[in-house]
C-alpha cells in the first residue's frame, strides 16, 4: 500500500520515544516542534492533523487502512499514527496532551473519568472469544437448558454455587461472569474468584486448579475440546462488548477540529464498509501484524479476526452501540474501580453528535453515490 513506509516510520519512532521515556507507560507521542497539540484546525484548505492512539490489534484496523488509502488527506485531515503496548499507556499520553484520538477498549472508560476524554462512538464487536470454558466430566458441564432463554448456556446455581472460577479481575471476563451468576441468582459471594491473567489462568486450569476458567483470544483456542468444554460466552449471554473511538476533551472543544472528526468518523464508516470483504479483511489484518512486528499465522487467526465484526452503517442504525460502554462504566462503578462521581462524568462526556453527522454524511456521499451508480 502506498503509505505503509511513512506509516513504519512512525512506529519505529514510537519505539524511540518509548525508549527515550517520552509521554511515559507503554507508549509515546508523535513529535511535534512547538510542544503543543499538533491537532489544532488549520485554515481553509489546510488540513488538520489528528494525532491517533492505536494498539498492535484489530480495533486499530481502521485508522492504518484510512491513512494507507490515502482517505485521510482526501477528506481534509492527515492522520499521524502512533502504536501503544496496551491501553494503560495510551491514557497515559492523553494525559499529557500527547494525542488527540484513541482506539481503546474497556479503557476508555478511564480516559473519560479521569482525564475528561469524550467517548464519540464504539466502532468493532470485540465480544468473540471472551469465553467460560468448564472439565468435559465435570457437573457443570452435564447440567444443560436451565436457562430456558439461553440454551448453550452450561450450569446450573446448585453446580455453580462453591466455584473456584480463574478470571483476570476489573476486565470484560469479570463483567461477564457477573452477568452469568445474575442471570442463575447468584453473586460473586456464592463463588470463589482467584485473579490471574487469562494465559496462566490456562495453565493453572489445565493443571487441575479451578472449576472454571475465564479467557479471550489468543488463549482461548488452546483449550482442547475432547477435555474442556465452552460453560457460555458474551455472545451466548448477550452481553455486549465494543471498542471505541475517544477524542480528547482539548481536540474535541476546538470548534475548527469539528469537521475533521466527522470526516474522520465517516472514513470509519467507510473502513467498516470495505471490511465486510473477508479477504480484504484479513490482508489487511495480516499487513498491520507484520507492521508491528508480531508473527502470527493467517489460518490460526482467522477465525478471531472474522468474528470480530467492525459497526457498518446499518448496524449504527439497528443496534445500540453505546450500551457496552454503558455497562462496562457501571461495572467498574459497581466494584470502586471508578467512584459514582466518576461514573457520571462517563456518562455526561458520551457524545453522539460527531456519529450522527458523520452517519449524514457516509449517506449523502457513499450511499446515494452507490445508488446513482
């Protein structure tokens, strides 16, 4: 693609600067000469640079595919790309003013609390290999249909009451489990939940320690079926689990940065688009692995890249794509990752208006156009 040698260039230079200490945590900024937010509107004709937030994963698809397409400055913004190790690092450098758009996870929750972010929209169903895997002899596993209205659901309260259930603690895998006790009558008082990030969570479980052990890809396709069976998952309990698109309060308040971000907005919507072709998809999926330096082989990822769908137009018409982000701020709230002070604010900084414009604009522009042709 045309632009995958300046788009390196910024990664190796997030590389420096991570070494150099810059911005701090996992990450750094892109450079700027004067040390001020380099996401200030231009002028007429200028475009407005947006500082991007992204992470070596598939949320961040998007923005790589916008800038290699050139979508960017076509449509009056230039996107300066810098990748973070994880989420932690990339609130870290909104903090210090050091970007101006992020693609987070449940993390944003923290972005809007703490440093003021505003939450624009959730872009990409990342619920797929969020799972609850239970022993195939085990009682859970032979005790089926006690949820009528969720009939892959495995368990039981009498098999789950004493559980010592693996999970990674104030993650998406908690929040689930909640809602999986809830919907038996139960709460985390009826079960025992032992921390552990979810690749020795694994080990722990296929040693013999735990009754259930909670996961998400990449760790979750190593449990073997003839010994491990799937107890439920998100998508078995319908509960919703999206990644997002912040901007920073500064970035935001600008009124000349107001049409960049909805013509940013409606590139994504545009990225989405393109993505529904399976093989481009995973191209491009492939191109950004290999960009950040990680070796995967496509046939083993592909099934976690396709079940991850990306928010289409018509989905942002059909589905609620806020309640995750909903949910997951009264989760954090229900168990004092963030106060209810702070969980107000959350909500207050949920913006919808650049989604909106930017969903008027993909349908005057890629929609009629599409139509006329």
């Amino acid at each position: 693609m045309r632009k995958r040698r300046a788009c390196l260039v910024a990664l190796v230079m997030t590389a420096v600067m991570a070494l150099a200490g810059c911005g701090g945590g996992s990450g750094g900024g892109t450079d700027t000469t004067d040390g001020q937010s380099s996401g200030n509107g231009g002028s007429d004709g200028e475009l407005v640079t947006i500082r991007v937030a992204t992470l070596a994963q598939q949320l961040s698809l998007p923005m790589y595919y916008i800038s290699e397409q050139g979508w960017d400055e076509e449509n009056g913004f230039k996107l300066e790309i810098t990748t973070f190790s994880q989420g932690t690092g990339i609130n870290e450098a909104l903090g210090s003013g050091l970007v101006d758009v992020c693609t987070i996870g449940a993390a944003g929750i923290n972005s809007c609390s703490v440093y003021d972010a505003v939450y624009l929209f959730s872009h990409e169903d990342s619920a797929a290999g969020q799972n609850c895997y239970v022993r195939k002899d085990s009682a859970i596993a032979k005790e089926t249909g006690y949820l009528e209205d969720y009939p892959d659901v495995l368990g039981s309260p009498e098999t789950i009451k004493g559980a010592t259930i693996l999970l990674p603690m104030g993650t998406g895998n908690q929040a689930e489990i909640d809602t999986y006790l809830e919907l038996l009558g139960l709460t985390e008082e009826d079960v025992s939940l032992v921390n552990m990030d979810t690749a020795p969570a694994y080990q722990a479980f296929v040693s013999g320690e735990g009754d259930m052990c909670m996961t998400a890809y990449p760790t979750a396709d190593e449990f073997d079926p003839d010994e491990y069976v799937l107890a439920f998952s998100m998508n078995s309990i319908d509960f919703p689990y999206y990644d997002n698109i912040i901007v920073s309060r500064e970035f935001f308040d600008n009124e000349a940065n107001h049409d960049a971000l909805v013509n940013l907005s409606t590139q994504i919507l545009r990225a989405a688009q393109a993505f529904q072709d399976d093989e481009l998809l995973m191209d491009v999926m492939m191109e950004w692995y290999e960009l950040n330096g990680q070796n995967v082989d496509e046939e083993s990822v592909a099934h976690q890249t396709l079940e991850r769908p990306f928010f289409t137009y018509e989905d942002f018409n059909s589905v609620d794509t806020t309640a995750s982000f909903r949910n997951m701020a009264e989760f954090y709230a229900s168990i004092g990752n963030i106060s209810d002070e702070d969980l107000e604010r959350v909500f207050a900084n949920m913006d919808d208006t650049i989604i909106q414009e930017a969903l008027q604009l993909y349908e005057e522009t890629y929609l009629q156009t599409t139509d006329e042709s």
